[in-house]
C-alpha cells in the first residue's frame, strides 16, 4: 500500500554526506568553472515556484539537492513567513518543516483530544515532531488548513519504536540539508492503513510520554498540499535545465502545478507511464528487472544495484569506476516504455563545490531515478485519485 513508499525517499543523504564532505576536490568536476552568471535556467511558468540546485550553509556537503520557498500561514490570517530552502520530493507526500525554520505561531492537531506527532521514516533515516495546520502559498493559490509535521527531535520524547531501526535521525537542518521538505508525489496522505488501525512507527498520540502509537484519519494526516489546492490540484510538473556533465555550481528550474490545466503543464509528446497501487514502475538495467522501481527528486543520486561495478573504498554505498561510464537502463509500464542513458562518475572524484552532480550514483536494492534523472527534463507526476490523461491511476510522464 501507499505508505510502503514513504521508505523509499531521499536514498542514502547520510552517506552522501561522507561522500562528498570527503572528497578531494580534484577529478572530473575540477576543470569546470561555472558561476551562478553561466548557468542555463528556465523561465518560471505562471502558478509556479522557482526550483534552485545549490549549495548553502545548510547542505554545504549536499550535491543534486532541488530547493523552493515557500509560504506558509496561520490560518485564515494575513500572518504569514517565506521558509527557503525546502527540498522538493517526487517521492512522498506532504509538507515536513524543521521547527528552527518556523516562527509562526502554529496549532497542533489533536486525536481524542491529544497531540498528534509523527513519526517518518525514509532510507536514510527517520523525522520526528508534532502535526500541526497551517496554509500552504504555492504558485498562485493557498492549499488551506494542511495538515504538517513540524520536525523536532526535542519534541516528546521519541519513541524507541521510532528510532530504533529508524536509522539516521534527520531532525536537525544541518542532518537533513535542508529546512524541510515539500512531498509531492503521487498520493494524497502519506499513511492509508493508519486511518484504519495504529501502525508501529508512524502516527502517535502525546498525551503521555512516552507517546503511544495510534490510528489517525486521513483528514488528520500529513497531506500533500497540492491536492488540497483549490484547482491545478492533480499533480506537479519539474523542470530542470540540461547541466554540464562535469558538474556545475548551481542550476535552475521550475515546480509547476497542475497537469494539463493550462498550456504550460500539458502533456504533449512524453511518454506516459502508469504506476502501480505503491507508486511504482519497472525498470530493467543490466539484464535484472527492477519491479519496484521510482523517480524521485529527492534522492541525491542515481540508485541501483551492478556487482559488475567497483565501489569506493572509503564511501561504500556508493559507485567509483576508474573512468566514467555510460549506461543505458529500460523504464516501462504495461505497453509504454522508454530507453534511459545515464552517467556514472568516481563519487570519491567529484568536486565538493559543485551542487549540481549529474554522474553521482550509489548502490540500492530498488532503483532510484534521483535528481540526475531530472536534468534536462520536464517529468509529470500525478496525485492518485485525481483525474488526468490515461484516469485517475497516478502516471509519471516525461
């Protein structure tokens, strides 16, 4: 079901951050010098944010991460604060802001009259804090009363069901590289077997501590905001410029709402693949099907797995061919499909100054379209349930 992709969001920014916090700054990246000046950026359409790749005091180990600002509100007030640097996240669903970044005086939700809290947890690792509501200002319109997790470790007391195989705690700006991030992907709520049941790691109640885990309806539920806006609420269109393949300073795009709801989110000549119930697609690399298989801004990298290629040796989740190589991998979904070449880099190699990383790729037992996937595309992702070409079955298109 749904809430099994929440697991398969923002692969390995743990180790990344080793990755390229170590890296010797020689190698492939080196001999490019692109400033902010030369890099090639996308108007931004109307009913649109602006996405930047780019390295800032919060993520200075972070490549291929896709950031927006955006506004949020109390509710049905005027009392409103820009939050920068949120990363923008085809892979789940729903608005997570770190607590530092907010200084909006919020309401918590409540279960049986008790604090809602969630617990998150990604590949990488977990994110913990309160569900609060506020109003979300995307393009030009305002998904109202959204449901969002504000993450903070110091909230409660974290479970132990919540941490212990959580992985990396991400509940500090500094963990995540981020001030928070924007799920957009393919489903409206990000648990659908909580509203029915209390599942271990995911919804809690705080009325005591430790919290208890507890059944939260999906009106309570940390909501992607884009299906609550009051029209171009059926999906998201990411636009990214073509990079230099050695990397480059920064890059810009767009985060477009709306599928065919005006001429710039329409389909036209891409390839339209439907996703199964899990939001999943297949593809086939290497003469190995990957049924479980995802595009997902963001993950930092390409992810899969090829026992034919050579590990770093100090970053070991991640590729270091002696040279560049050039691979080619099949997508498809019942009829459609689609041929994809891709590059992979010596991650030791690259050029820690560079944001933009379009050869960076690691290992992963699904595979994972990251960020690289992204550039030079314009990829459609539809919300589950909302009407768009081939029904309401979530597409990915591109």
């Amino acid at each position: 079901m749904p809430e099994i992709r929440l697991y398969a969001v923002i692969c390995l920014i743990g180790s990344l951050l080793l990755a390229c916090g170590g890296g010797s700054g020689s190698g492939a990246g080196s001999a490019v010098s692109v400033d902010d000046s030369a890099v090639s950026a996308l108007a931004v359409p109307l009913n649109a944010l602006k996405i930047t790749v780019e390295k800032w005091s919060g993520n200075s180990n972070y490549p291929n991460q896709g950031f927006v600002s955006l506004e949020i509100c109390q509710p049905q007030s005027s009392n409103c604060q820009t939050i920068e640097h949120v990363l923008v996240d085809t892979g789940s669903y729903g608005l997570r802001l770190h607590a530092n970044a907010i200084s909006l005086p919020l309401t918590q939700s409540r279960i049986n009259n008790e604090p809602l809290a969630e617990c998150t947890h990604f590949i990488s690792g977990y994110t913990w804090g309160g569900v609060f509501t506020a109003d979300i200002k995307l393009g030009t319109q305002t998904a109202a009363a959204v449901p969002i997790q504000v993450i903070d470790g110091n909230y409660a007391q974290v479970p132990a069901s919540c941490s212990i195989g959580g992985g990396y705690a991400m509940n500090t700006q500094n963990a995540l590289g981020a001030n928070g991030i924007l799920g957009v992907g393919s489903f409206q709520q990000d648990c659908l077997g909580c509203a029915a049941r209390a599942l271990t790691a995911h919804y809690y109640a705080c009325a005591i501590s430790p919290c208890l885990p507890t059944a939260a309806p999906l009106a309570s539920q940390v909501t992607n905001p884009v299906a609550m806006l009051p029209s171009h609420d059926n999906g998201v269109v990411v636009i990214l410029p073509a990079v230099n393949a050695n990397g480059q300073v920064s890059a810009s795009g767009s985060l477009a709402f709306g599928i065919d709801t005006n001429t710039q989110n329409t389909i036209t000549s891409e390839t339209i693949f439907k996703l199964d119930d899990n939001g999943y697609l297949t593809t086939t690399y290497a003469g190995r099907t990957y049924g479980q298989s995802f595009i997902d801004s963001g993950s930092n990298g390409i992810f899969f797995t090829d026992n034919a290629l050579t590990l770093c040796t100090t970053y070991k989740d991640f590729y270091c061919p002696a040279t560049e190589l050039t691979q080619t991998a099949s997508l498809s979904s019942g009829t459609a499909s689609a041929t994809v070449t891709f590059k992979i880099g010596n991650a030791e190699s690259l050029n820690n100054k560079l944001a933009v990383q379009p050869n960076l790729a690691g290992l992963g037992s699904s595979f994972d379209w990251g960020l690289p996937f992204f550039y030079g595309r314009k990829v459609f992702v539809s919300i589950s349930g909302k009407s768009v070409q081939g029904g309401t079955t979530p597409i990915v298109a591109f």
